[in-house]
C-alpha cells in the first residue's frame, strides 16, 4: 500500500511551505458544507455579515461549550451571566462609550473606497503600528508616505475623522416618545452593572469571577477577511473581580495568560507556532488599564488579536457608581472592610475561535480536502451509512445503527451517491468516524468504522460502537 502525500498548509510568516489561497479555500468549504454563508444573499448580501448552517452552529456552539465549562463551570472561583442586550443608554455613557468608542475613519475622493486609516497604514506599512494614534498622527504618516488607495490606486483621502462604533436603536410604541437606546458594543459591561445583584445573592468571596457569553454589536467599518471582524459577533468575556491588597495582579495577570494558552492549545487543539503574545504600548492600551496583552494567532492576513487580556484597574466600577449613584462596593463578611474591586479581563470573540480552528485544521492531501478538527469539537462525531442506498434491508439496519448512536453525540446520515463520495463530503466537514453499514453486518452485526485521520477501518460490534466511539473521542 503506498503512503499518502500530505500537503501542510502551513501561514504567512512561516518559513515552510505557504499557501496564499488558505482563506480564499476556507471560505469556499465552509459555504460547500454548511459552515458559513453570506448573510441575505438572494438579496445581494449584507456586508460583514454571515449566516452559520448546519454543520457552522454545531462547530461553533462546540467552541462556546468548551469555553463555558473550561472557565466557569469547572472553576469553584466562577459564576455566570446572561445580560440583556439592551441595557439603559446611562451605562454606555458611564463607561465611555458614547463618548470614545470609535475608529478613524478615511475616504478615497476617487472611488469613494472607505476603511479604517489605521488599517491602511499598517497594510502599506507592516513596521508602523498606527492603532491609538490621533487623527492629526494618522493624517501625517497617510500624507508623508503618500499611501494610495487600494481600490483605484489614487492618493486622495478625505481627512481622517471618528466615528462612533455603537449601533443605534430606538424603543417604544408611538415614535413621538422613542427613546435612544444602544446594542451592547460588548458583554462586559452587563457584568459591571449587575455586581451588586451577583454579590447579593450568591455566595462569591474575593476572588471571584463572573463569565459571560453572547452577541454584541459593533459598526465598524471593515475589509472583509470572513467572519474575523463582523457587525455582529458572540463575544465570550470573564470579568476577575480581586483586591489588590490581598491579591498580586501580575501574579493573577499571568495565572489567566497560562489558562488561555492552554485553552487555545489543549482544548482547541491549536499549533502553538501560529501563536504569540504581544503587550500594547503606551498610545495602543486604554488608558483606565495598566497592562493589556493580546494573544494572537496567525491569520493568512498577518498576526491578528485573538484574545485580549486587560487589567481594566477599578476604572469601570467606579464610573458606574459615580453615574449610578449606587453603592457597587464589595464588603468583607468577617472584617466589615469595604472596597471596590479591582478587575483582570479576558475577552475573546468566538467567530474568530471558530476561524482559528478552521484554518488550522485544514489538510490537504492528493485524493481529498479535510479537517482535522478535535473531536470533542467536530459538528459530528459520527456519520453513519447503508453502503447501498437501494437495498432495503441495509437501510433498515443502518437506521438502527443511526438510532442507537444518535441519543450519545451529534450524528449525520448520508445515503447518497457511493460511500467514497460520502467519506469525501464528511472528511471537509471533520468528522472523525464513518460507520458503514454493509452485507456482513446483516450476518454478524459488525460495521466498518473508518478514522478520517488515517483512513483505517476496523470492524466493531454494533452493540460496542457507541463506547468504542466515546473512547475515541476522549482519548
């Protein structure tokens, strides 16, 4: 039997072999086998927004699961939050967004071609790092480079100029007695405003954590690159209450740099050289905050923010009390001492854990295209087949295979075409384990199951396939 050729795809910056095209394949899998669709496409489209099909929710909702019961379910220091999406407008003037949550923006007079200017410099640019800088700094390096537009190729920018990144909306009835209202720009501030209810009724001791998972809405003006930065996107963000007195921060800060790499490696299964750490300099980190770090990953675009890890001070607590009016402090049960906590932050998107991990998985090799997903976050576990469609008794008994795996993980059924083509369309979507149900399981009652890794098919007991399965899987 001769061995089978593997083609790496290996990214950017990596010295082995490249593959310019990986995102453009990506994009083309994830619409062939359910992963991710443009948004309103018989209508044209919606920019920057997608639709997540069938086998897309599944993988991402795997993701959202491994997060939940990594950081809060298993943590003893962990509770959990579900916010409303629309909170009271006060709450985004208190933390700052109305007034400083926004981008620099720039137009191209010729086409009429609109993007972030700090994207553009650092497109041209690669050494220059433009991200915090004013509007006059970002208008002079646009100007002294002369940096062309990369629609036209014309150098004719409007000034660069802020834009609010909130979306707007409005509640009530009649329209004369509308209110204005904001979508959450992010999930950490429903966390802020329900501290005192948390403390109140649950039994928390510094330090404590309270982790959150849902939308949040942001009206960026972007270029694309997939479901990396979209106008809606699920955010998944723990906000670490602590003292500062009792607890050292760096030590903290650390201690979840350690938990997130280990998430990003060990549960999703991540390379660790397509991964790095990178600090925010002075003009780059929000000034309420004394150290941010990103965790990035690389992207076919370039080192792009992953996951971001803030220690945010007691910035956020303060501002809510001060605007509030309400007393957000944290009171130690035996001492009576009382203090408003401080707060270590890690906030992650989980569409750009999901482009992570499709991209990273993805294999090719001379006869197909698959993903070499984990298990644990495949769409499917399983996908069961009768290896003739046409014959009733093998459907019938693969039905009951079906039925008998189904109740335990996520199962697929496919009974077109031959089973070559069904191990291809299951090897693009990551399923790890093919049950083929043929003649001789209508003797002794054994299937063939194949590994989409190294294509093996052993034969396993009917009776024995859901724990053999399972066993796989936990390995």
């Amino acid at each position: 039997m001769s061995a089978t050729r593997v083609i790496l795809v290996m990214h950017k910056d990596d010295p082995c072999m490249i593959d310019s095209n990986l995102m453009e394949k990506i994009v083309s899998l994830c619409k062939r086998r359910g992963f991710v669709f443009p948004s309103s496409e018989i209508y044209g489209g919606l920019a920057n927004t997608y639709d997540y099909g069938p086998a897309g929710v599944e993988l991402k909702k795997n993701i959202s699961d491994a997060w939940w019961q990594y950081f809060v379910r298993s943590r003893p220091d962990m509770v959990g939050l579900d916010s409303s999406i629309i909170l009271h407008p006060k709450v985004w003037e208190a933390s700052g967004h109305v007034a400083s949550f926004a981008d620099a923006l720039v137009d191209c007079k010729n086409c009429k071609f609109r993007t972030r200017a700090d994207h553009l410099i650092e497109e041209a640019l690669p050494n220059v790092k433009a991200e915090g800088k004013t509007e006059k700094e970002l208008d002079k390096i646009i100007e002294e480079h002369k940096i062309k537009c990369p629609n036209c190729g014309k150098f004719a920018w409007t000034a660069v100029r802020r834009f609010n990144l909130l979306f707007e909306t409005k509640i009530g009835i009649v329209e004369e007695s509308q209110s204005k209202v904001y979508l959450r720009g992010e999930t950490a501030q429903g966390i802020f405003v329900s501290f005192k209810n948390i403390v109140d009724s649950n039994r928390v001791r510094l330090p404590f954590g309270v982790g959150q998972w849902g939308k949040s809405f942001r009206n960026e003006i972007t270029k694309g690159n997939f479901i990396f930065r979209t106008l809606e996107f699920e955010q998944a963000e723990i906000e670490y209450f602590f003292d500062p007195e009792s607890n050292n921060w760096e030590e903290l800060f650390e201690a979840w740099k350690k938990d997130m790499w280990q998430f990003v490696t060990k549960i999703l299964g991540i390379k660790e050289a397509n991964l790095r750490w990178r600090e925010h300099g002075n003009e780059e980190r929000s000034f309420y905050s004394k150290r941010t770090e990103d965790l990035e990953y690389n992207f076919p675009f370039g080192f792009k923010e992953l996951w971001g890890l803030a220690y945010r001070t007691n910035y956020d607590l303060k501002q809510h009390i001060k605007h509030s009016g309400q007393e957000l402090s944290y009171t130690y049960p035996q001492s009576g001492k009382k203090i408003v906590p401080h707060v270590i932050e890690p906030a992650v998107g989980i569409n750009r854990l999901m482009a992570m991990v499709l991209l990273d998985a993805y294999r090719e090799e001379e006869d197909r295209v698959y993903l070499a997903l984990p298990p644990r976050l495949a769409p499917y576990k399983a996908a069961v087949f009768p290896l003739l469609a046409n014959k009733p008794q093998l459907v019938e008994k693969a039905k009951e295979v079906y039925a008998h795996l189904s109740p335990h993980f996520t199962t697929a059924w496919d009974d077109r075409g031959n089973v070559g083509k069904r191990y291809y369309s299951q090897d693009e979507i990551g399923t790890p384990y093919c049950i083929t149900v043929d003649f001789q399981s209508l003797e002794d009652g054994t299937v063939t199951v194949r590994d989409r890794d190294t294509k093996e098919q052993p034969r396993v007991k009917i009776t024995e396939l859901a724990d053999y399965i399972k066993k796989q899987i936990d390995a």
